[in-house]
C-alpha cells in the first residue's frame, strides 16, 4: 500500500522542474488515500499526462489535478482548458500511434513520437486500471482509476 498524495506530490514537483511557469492547480482528496501500485510508475504516468496537458493545451489556464476514491477505485483526473482532442484521435489515443501529423508542432516546436499515453495505458492496466480520455467544454480530460485493494 503506497500514499496518493506522496506520489502525486512527487509527481507535481517533476512537472513544476519542468515546466517552472505552468500553473497547476491541485486537488487532492480530503482524506489520505492508499493504494496498491508502484508509486514511480503512477508517478510517471501522471507526469506524462501533465506534461502533455501543458505542451499540447496552447492554454493559459490552470490545469487541473483531481484525486478521490469512489466505489473501491482510487481516481485521478487531469483537466485542461486548450484545445480538446480531435474527436476521431480519442479512441485511439493510447495505441502508440503518432498523434500529431509529421507537419505540426505545438508553439514550442514539441513533437512527441505518440508511445507516452500508449506505455501510460500499459501500467494502469498493470495495476488492474483503466485510463481514458474525453473533451469537456473547453478542453480534454484524461482520467484513471486503480482499484482500491485491502490489505488482508
């Protein structure tokens, strides 16, 4: 059983290394969160998920980061407020397959090679979770779960 909020402040503290000028809103759960997993490999799956979130929004708005536990799972969401994912990449998203076309690139010439969701997706169902991504409104959504396993 490892701490949520370690792992996410570990994560956060990766992304802000990073990215010093981003802002990052938390939210973290009112209670302490435990969870069955290995802490380095969520913490790079949310690292990974923030650092796409920043690169490829084009947004000046806070990203957001959500953890609570609902019905035996333990949940994180990271949301932004950019420019959404086309709608016919979602359900592909985390195949490994390029995301962007060879001729674009975000404002900072970033171009990733598309296999960070497709590993991302590979340790949430590792870890007997599921990984999804949607748009809201005003940008995407990438959200996880990990069961919540009691220790016996």
């Amino acid at each position: 059983m490892e701490s949520v909020d370690e792992v996410i402040s570990a994560a956060v503290a990766r992304f802000r290394k990073r990215f010093p000028d981003a802002q990052l809103e938390v939210f973290p759960s009112d209670e302490a969160i435990m969870a069955m997993m290995d802490p380095l490999l969520i913490e790079q799956v949310i690292s990974n998920i923030l650092q796409n979130a920043q690169v490829h929004a084009n947004s000046t708005k806070p990203i957001e980061l959500r953890v609570y536990e609902k019905d035996g799972r333990v949940w994180f969401c990271i949301r932004d407020y950019g420019v959404g994912i086309d709608e016919d990449k979602i359900d592909t998203i985390f195949d490994g397959v390029g995301y962007r076309k060879d001729s674009e690139t975000t404002a900072d010439g970033y171009k990733g090679m598309g296999i960070g969701l497709s590993i991302c997706k590979t340790i949430v169902n590792a870890h007997g979770g599921k990984i999804k991504a949607r748009n809201h409104g005003s940008g995407s959504e990438f959200y996880f779960y990990l069961p919540e396993e009691t220790e016996e």
